[in-house]
C-alpha cells in the first residue's frame, strides 16, 4: 500500500485511534462482538445529513439539474495538500481488512455467521473502493490491515484501475452469496449487497464502454463492459425476482415519509427519529436560504403525458408561468399577493415534476410561502425543490435546522428497474418483456405511457451520440432521480459527458423559469424571459475534472503515487 494508507500522516493510520478499540484478540470472541464492530460502517450512509449538515440528496449541486444559488464550481479547482475525499475511504478500507481478519479466529461463530459477516465486511470495502476509484481513477489495492512494517504497500504505486474493480467485483459475488437473506430494511443484507452490485457493475460497465484514452481516461472496451453491464442486470435480476419488494404508489412518499418500514420499494433505507437522529433537508428547501432551484434544462427533460419530449409533443408545450392575485394575513391585516402559478404548464407533464418542485415560482423579488405557512422562500431559478417536504410535520420540526425526522432512501426498487433497463439497453438486447418489467413499471407510476423498444421518436435534443432507446432510459432515469444522492453527477462521468457541465456550451443549464409575464421583479437576472442564476459567472469543462487530483500531502510521502493528468 501507498502512503495513502497513512493519509497526511502516520498517526492517522497506522496509530489506530478508534480502531484500536475492537483490534485486539480478546475482543474478536463472539458475533455480537463483530456486529457491534460492524455498526460503525453506518456511518458512511449519509443519506439526508446528521443535524445541521449536509447530505447527499439535494445538497451536491455539481450538475446540469440544479443552478448553484451561489455559483457551483467543480469539485477541486487545485491540488489540495489533504483531503477527506481520500483519508476518510482508507480508514475505512483498514477497518474492513481488520474484521475479514479477525472473524475466522473466532471460535463461538458458525460457519454460515462467519461467512456473513465477512461477506459484509467485503461488501463495504468494495463500497468504498467503487468510490476511490469514481474519484482517482487508479487507486492501491490493499487487502489487509497494515502496520509500520508493510513498507511493499505503505510506499507503492498505484494500481490500475481496472483491476482494482475485478477485486471489487470479486468482494460483491462473495457478499451476495454469503450474506443473510433476511427481510430487514435497515441493516446489510443479501437484497443490498446485490443492490451495490448492480450500482457499481453498471458503473463499471458503462465507464468502459464511453471512456477515451484521448480524455484524460484509458481506452474503451467493449468486452470489459459487456461483463460488467451483465454482472449488473443479473444482480439487478435476483432484487426484481424477490418478492420482498414492490413499488410504490407514491412517488414522492419514497422521500418524505417519517416511516418507510412498510414501505416495500425499501432495500435500505436510513432511519430518523425526532429528536434523536435528526437532518436539515427539509429546512433548507422551504426557508429563507435561497434554494439551488431546478435548471431549465432539466425541467425541459421531462415527458408530456403523451409520453413525448418538448419538441415532439402535441400537447401545450408552453412553460410561461400566470399571475394569480391574491391575499393573505400579515400581523391581522389583509394584504394583497401575486403568485406565478405553474399549475397549467404541470397538468400536461409527467406527474413527478409537479410533486418535485413547487407549483408557484419563487425567486429574488417573488417569494413564496409552501402550504401557506413557514418562510417566505426563493430559488436560485424559480423552481423551487418540493420532492422533499411534509406538510404534516409541525413547522418547529419541519422548517428549523437540525429537527426534520423524514426517513432517508438509501437503495431503493425503482433505482433497480432503471439500472436493469439501462444494462439491457447498453448491451444491446433489450427486450420489449425487459421494459415492461423495469422501466415501464415506473413509467406508469409517473403518469406516462410505456417505453417501447423501437421507441417511435427521436428526440432532436438528443446531445450524447446514443440510441433513441439509450437516451429515453437515460432521461428517466434523471427525472426519477431527480436531486437525488448525486447520482446526476456520477452518472455524466461514467456516460462520458461531463462536458455538459460547461456553462459556456450550454447555457440552459444555468437559466431557469420563464419570467415573462412578470413585470414588477427588476432585481431578478434575465436572459430573455428567462432567470439567469449564473451569476455572471461560467463554469469550463476540462477533461482533467473526470479525476480529482491526488493530495499533494500523500504525493510528498510517497512519490509513487503520481498525480493524476492536468492536475
């Protein structure tokens, strides 16, 4: 291993701290020992944040759906001397390699809760693997716990990536095979480690099928990729054929439900309690911090109820936004209001776009209050996040920072039957059976017609160079997962477009609602009837951005390592 194992220092490692704790012999005894030891990996769900932090839903605002309400640059625009993007994943690599070692000493174990328990421990080491490998590229390859002796690995290079994600996949197959096949929602399990499967070997398979060697990425292959996209769909196979699982009838119930253990469509998700495990979503999205609204471009991106894009549609293809004049109470007095109201352009879309954002606008010199209640909000762009909020919860839980209890998703069924569709379109032998069974199903559930595999149209705002087939899975998927767990993010790097991220190039990606028959904001930014929440600023692609750069710290204690190009 490389001087990454010691992330900025030695102590960091390879002086325990924490791990310490459950590394000597005489606490690796018995299978309560090794679950207590396991919990700890919960942490890296982060799902919704902890208190007032951040999360991974709506928060990672690096993407072409969401205008940055303060300008959102790209991850690292230099080399940083540290970084917990690093440090962090090798802590955990450590403490996995500890509990695959320890748990074949235990005697009072049974073969089978040995087998689980190191099947979880792999699965969460090719978890954080997946991730290292999303952000470097080429990363060491460690499969044990180190100490100062280790100089082979604690000063070597890095490994190529590639093979790096056969151990990966190779951590994956035992997890599925050996892991408990119980029916729990909130602990790790067989349905999750075939759900991890599924989202990294479709990463995997679709990274090497679009990258080039000439954008700072090695060459494609087409065999590699076919591999991966089958080790995906048959993983995404063994979740669709468990009957354990079931979609929902509400869309936007997956995301701001206070309780989804019945919810069904739940693999895993992250649990809540009012004044006990608590997040800040919902209060970033309906107070006065302005929201980083929804773009233009992913508005535009969602069907109309004949199933068909903006372009082709026959339905009112108008996104104008109707004054509404009304009151409300303001210290007992009456008080007149205006309201962009977004109902009639909503009633022909697809049904998610209504309960994802607002149907009034809101922005700077046009507030709006959701449910009537609350703070008066604003958005970056107009269109401000909804998917998230609960008008059940008491406004001192629902709109103050650090008190919302709605329950996170973490792996859900709808995900799965986007990545089985996109596996079987990718490989090429998508069947008419294969939709129905996936894709289709969460079509119908948006309000829209099936997918079929000729698909009947070609969207002219098709930019990516793919089949028509492709591209629709493609734009279900991020109208599905619209905001969500940045999966927008990841999902242009692995597809090759991360150039799509250029503001410069495409500029919808910055503009938001049409404003036009507003004639009273004079302090909104327009571009035409448009809002512009740019900021006057731009956001360049460069290809070395596919990778983030390499700590100049850890390259200092190991040279080896190297960086990563254009950094």
């Amino acid at each position: 291993m490389s001087a990454a194992i010691l992330l900025v220092s030695c102590n960091n490692i390879l002086d325990k701290g924490p791990l310490d704790t459950f590394s000597n012999d005489n606490f690796w005894i018995s299978e309560n020992n090794v679950s207590s030891y396991a919990n700890t990996f919960y942490n890296d769900f982060t799902g919704y944040g902890n208190g007032s932090g951040s999360g991974d839903f709506y928060f990672n605002a690096l993407n072409d759906n969401q205008v940055g309400s303060s300008y959102t640059e790209w991850t690292y625009t230099s080399v940083p001397a540290t970084s917990g993007n690093w440090s962090n994943n090798w802590t955990e690599v450590r403490r996995a390699n500890i509990m695959i070692e320890k748990i074949p000493t235990i005697s009072a174990m049974t073969p089978a809760a040995k087998a689980h328990w190191i099947g979880f421990a792999r699965l969460m080491r090719a978890w954080t693997y997946y991730h290292l490998v999303r952000m470097y590229g080429d990363v060491p390859w460690i499969n044990k716990s180190l100490d100062i002796n280790d100089d082979g690995y604690l000063y070597a290079a890095r490994t190529n990536r590639d093979v790096v994600m056969d151990s990966v996949y190779n951590d994956l197959n035992y997890a599925s095979a050996n892991m408990y096949s119980n029916t729990s929602r909130t602990t790790l399990n067989q349905a999750v480690a075939y759900a991890m499967t599924a989202e990294i070997c479709l990463y995997e398979g679709t990274y090497c099928k679009y990258r080039t060697a000439a954008d700072n990425g090695k060459a494609a292959d087409a065999t590699r990729a076919s591999t991966f996209l089958t080790y995906a769909k048959n993983a995404c196979s063994a979740i669709m054929s468990n009957s354990n699982y079931s979609l929902s009838s509400s869309y936007q119930g997956n995301y701001n439900s206070t309780d989804l253990s019945s919810n069904k469509e739940m693999i895993l998700y992250k649990a809540y309690k009012q004044s006990v495990l608590t997040h800040s979503l919902i209060d970033y999205t309906c107070s006065s911090t302005q929201q980083s609204g929804m773009s233009k471009t992913a508005f535009d991106a969602y069907l109309f109820t004949d199933g068909k894009p903006l372009s082709l549609t026959s339905c009112n293809t108008s996104d104008i936004a109707f004054e509404l004049d009304g009151t409300k109470i303001i210290s007992g007095k009456t008080v007149a209001t205006k309201t962009m109201d977004l109902s009639k352009v909503l009633s022909v879309r697809d049904k998610r776009l209504s309960v994802t954002i607002d149907t009034a606008l809101c922005y700077t010199g046009q507030t709006f209050q959701r449910y009537g209640r609350g703070m008066a909000m604003t958005a970056s762009s107009g269109y401000s996040v909804a998917k998230y909020d609960n008008s059940s919860l008491d406004d001192n839980y629902r709109g103050t920072t650090g008190s919302n209890y709605t329950s996170a998703p973490l792996f859900w069924l709808s995900v799965v039957y986007l990545e089985y569709a996109e596996a079987c379109a990718e490989l090429g032998s998508a069947t008419q059976n294969d939709l129905d069974i996936s894709i289709n199903l969460v079509k119908t559930r948006a309000g829209l017609p099936p997918l079929s595999v000729s698909v009947g149209f070609s969207d002219p705002a098709n930019n990516m160079n793919v089949s028509d087939l492709i591209w629709e899975v493609r734009r279900e998927r991020r109208c599905e997962l619209m905001f969500d767990n940045n999966f927008r993010y990841w999902d242009l790097v692995r597809w090759h477009q991360l150039d799509k991220l250029d503001s410069s190039n495409y500029p919808n990606i910055m503009l938001g609602a049409n404003i036009v028959n507003d004639t009273w904001s004079s302090s909104v930014t327009r571009t035409g009837n448009y809002i512009n929440g740019s900021r006057g600023k731009t956001r360049t692609y460069d290809k070395k951005y596919y990778f983030y750069p390499i700590p100049s710290g850890q390259i200092t204690l190991n040279p080896q390592l190297g960086q990563n190009t254009g950094w």
